[in-house]
C-alpha cells in the first residue's frame, strides 16, 4: 500500500476503504469493456471528488476498489457519487441494460495503517499509564 500522507490544511491524513460493488441481483454483466467503462467513471468521479482510485478490479457480477480520500468525503458520499455516475456512463455505452446496475448496498472496510491490535497495545502503553504506574 503506498503510505503517502494527504496534507490538508488543517489535517495529515492516510485514510483507505476498500470498495465492493455487486450488481443488482448479482447479474453476470460486466466483459472487458464493460469494466474498462466502470473504471473510467470511477477515475472520472475520483478526479472531480479529489480522491483517488488505487486499484481497480472486476468480475462478471461485481467490482473492487482501494480507494484513498480526504477527510471532508463520508465513505457514503463517495459510494453514491461512484454508483451513480458509473451506472450512467454504463447505461450509455451498453443501452440494453436499462435495470439498475448496482445493488443498493455496498461492502466498505477502512484499510491500511497498523492493525487494531497493535494500535490499542501502543495507546495503552502510553505516557500518561508510564506516569500513573510510578
């Protein structure tokens, strides 16, 4: 995973979700090109959102993605800007598909970074628990 910080303003940040998008009644749909199209509306999303697709993959019924983003985006926002544009730009380049293309629901996890075990092992051995154990 590339560990490059987000630099804002007021934030340093790192953040990552993993992405999973099935089609509605996980229909086989997706070929090549149908997956070359969904990632190019993704990327096309990414850019105008100021996120950025990681890496992109996909089978016939559903498609996968490392998402890196800024603190000001909710995973939920991200999801129905991805989900809506993919779906239009698809029903355009492949106009037989005319049902909804995704599911209504997704699968998200927050990635990257230490693992949650390692994470509260360092925040208990802190400074303050040092201090209070003297």
């Amino acid at each position: 995973m590339n560990s490059k910080l987000r630099k804002g303003r007021n934030s340093v940040t790192a953040l990552y979700t993993h992405l999973v998008f099935v089609t509605n009644d996980r229909a086989k749909l997706f070929e090549q090109e149908g997956l070359e199209t969904l990632e190019l509306a993704f990327k096309s999303v990414a850019r105008k959102m100021d996120f950025k697709i990681v890496e992109f993959n996909g089978e016939s019924d559903h498609v996968q993605l490392l998402v890196e983003y800024p603190p000001k985006l909710s995973v939920s926002t991200l999801v129905n800007h991805l989900k809506g544009v993919s779906s239009r730009m698809y029903r355009k380049k492949f106009p037989s598909n005319n049902k909804h293309l995704w599911s209504p629901s997704y699968f998200a996890l927050s990635c990257g970074g230490a693992p949650t075990e390692t994470l509260k092992q360092y925040i208990q051995e802190g400074e303050r628990k040092k201090r209070v154990g003297r």
